[in-house]
C-alpha cells in the first residue's frame, strides 16, 4: 500500500496557457513563464459562485448587470482567467441580449479552440437552452429587420452537441430534441429517421425504450388514410407489437393494446374501402373479394360488420 504521506490523486486539467494540478484539497496553477502558486478550496467554491450568479443573470436578461459581474470576476479570481473566459464572457452578454445566433458562434468558438477549457460543459448546455428555443418555434434575425423561425439552426446546433458530446448525456439529449420537435411539427418520416438513429445507438434503457415507442408512434401516425398505402401501418404495428414484448409493464401505461386495436380497425377498413371502390364500379367480383377479406382477417371490426351488410346485400341482389 502507498505511504500516508503520499497523496491518493493527482489532477491535471489544462486551461488554456494555464495549468491547474489538484493535490487533495489544494489546486496549484502555473501560467506560461511563472511561478507555481495554490487556489485554495476557499477561492475555487468563490469562483463556482459568482460563475452561478453570472448565469442567473443571463437567464434574466440583465445584461449591464451580467457585464459588471463579469469584469468583476476576472479581477477577483484573476488565477484562473484566461482567453477562453473572454470568449465565454462574450457568449453570456450576447445571450443575456438575446442575440442567441450570435452567442451560438461564439460559444462555438469556445468548444473549438479551447476543447479542455473548465467552462466547456457550461457553454455546450447554453447551446442547448438556444436550441431547444430554436426547435420550439424561437424566431432568428436574418436580416436586419427580418426574423424567421430557427428550426433549422435548432437542428444544426443539437447536431454539432450531439458530435460533440457522444454518448454523454448531453449527447443523447441533443439527439432525442430533435426527433421529438420534428415529430410535434408533423414531420413524421424525418422523426422516424432520427428515432431509428436513436435506437441503433442506444438500444437498451430508457432511451431504448423511448426510441422504439417513437419509432412505432412516427410510422403509425405517418400513415395518410385508407387512399393511400398501408405499409406505415404494418410497421407501427410491427414496432408497438415488439414494445409489447420488450417492455409489458410499460405497455399498459402507453395503452399499446389499445394501438394495436386501432390499427386494426384502420388495416380492416383500408381493404373495406378498396372493396367499397370496386363495387361503385361495378366490379362485384373483386369487392366481394375485399369484403370477404375483411370478414376473415378483422372479423371483430367495425368495418367487419360494414363488409357483411355488403355482402348481404349483394346476395338479395
């Protein structure tokens, strides 16, 4: 076993031209061409304060407020300034004035050129908040005076998060948003997509959990009405039925039988309908064939009992 007097961790974290080596409770700091020199605990809880504060001020928009409290962290903990905290300072002020396209670039700039920097989890969760406003309907400034709805930015920057971030959280989260924004916005075949990535990449867990309900929920809802053709239909089910294995506790809750039943009733009335066409044609033989259809494959549906009143009716005739 290691000696007492030997310490159990050591830390490097590198900042910019500065770096930051954690001996147990003290940090120690170094700057290119200096002198080593400690950051007690005292001073590190200081700075994760004020940096909190900065941050409730940008959430209300208290930009002159938001300044000052910045310049008078640079002069107050002047040990652990450096260029990415000027980037980060710019990025907040132009949040805190909603110039959220501008402060994305910004933040951008910060996760680039400063990959290691103590603020780089800080400035990828403000670019989230900018694009789950995005996706959400927030409006961006294209032109001086003209302002249309960010959802493309929104996907764009949850994009370059979900690089980023991989299998963090934050990543996942990234990648969920926008399946879930396209999906409210009607884009059903886009959402499929993006839920599919989603499972392939996280099958198990909640997330795997939640991508096969989506998945099931796009294709089902996709599906335009007994006109067009029933392949959305027979995925859903496909994927609500896998669900209803996979997970039969949560099935119940997300009413899946209650899915299932539905699309029942709408794969029966698709055929009923196509025998319906063929019967106002004056082919009796092939809608014959579609009601008898129905009366075999759904025989307890709706449209069951539509195709056997048809039927019947075509006997007396």
């Amino acid at each position: 076993m290691f000696g007492n007097n030997i310490r159990l961790m050591t830390i490097i974290v590198l900042v910019s031209s500065v770096t930051l080596v954690v001996f147990g409770a003290e940090t120690w700091r170094i700057e290119e061409g200096r002198e080593w020199s400690a950051i007690s605990e005292g001073t590190e809880a200081g700075y994760v304060l004020a940096v909190s504060e900065i941050k409730g001020l940008v959430q209300e928009g208290r930009t002159e407020a938001v300044k000052k409290a910045l310049a008078a962290l640079k002069e107050d903990f002047p040990e652990v300034a450096g260029p990415d905290l000027d980037v980060f300072m710019e990025a907040e002020v132009l949040f805190s004035e909603g110039k959220f396209t501008k402060a994305v670039r910004a933040y951008d700039r910060l996760l680039t050129e400063y990959p290691s920097s103590r603020l780089y989890e800080a400035a990828l969760e403000r670019e989230f908040a900018i694009a789950t406003g995005f996706l959400g309907g927030e409006k961006k400034q294209v032109l001086k005076f003209f302002k249309i709805r960010g959802y493309s930015e929104g996907e764009k920057v949850m994009g370059r998060i979900a690089d980023r971030a991989g299998d963090a959280p934050i990543g996942v989260r990234a990648n969920v948003a926008v399946a879930e924004s396209l999906e409210k916005r009607g884009k059903f075949e886009d959402a499929y997509q993006e839920w599919s990535e989603i499972s392939s990449r996280w099958p198990t867990g909640r997330t795997g959990r939640d991508s096969l309900l989506g998945m099931a929920r796009c294709k089902h809802a996709a599906y335009r009405g007994p006109n067009y053709s029933v392949s959305n239909l027979i995925s859903a089910r496909s994927y609500y039925e896998n669900f209803k294995q996979r997970y039969p506790r949560e099935a119940e809750s997300f009413d899946i039988a209650g899915k299932l039943r539905q699309i029942e009733e709408q794969q029966a009335y698709k055929q009923y309908s196509t025998g319906e066409y063929y019967k106002k044609a004056g082919n009796d033989e092939s809608a014959r064939f579609y009601y008898e259809m129905v009366l075999e494959g759904w025989p307890e549906s709706v449209a069951a009992k539509m195709a056997k009143e048809a039927t019947s009716e075509g006997d007396a005739e």
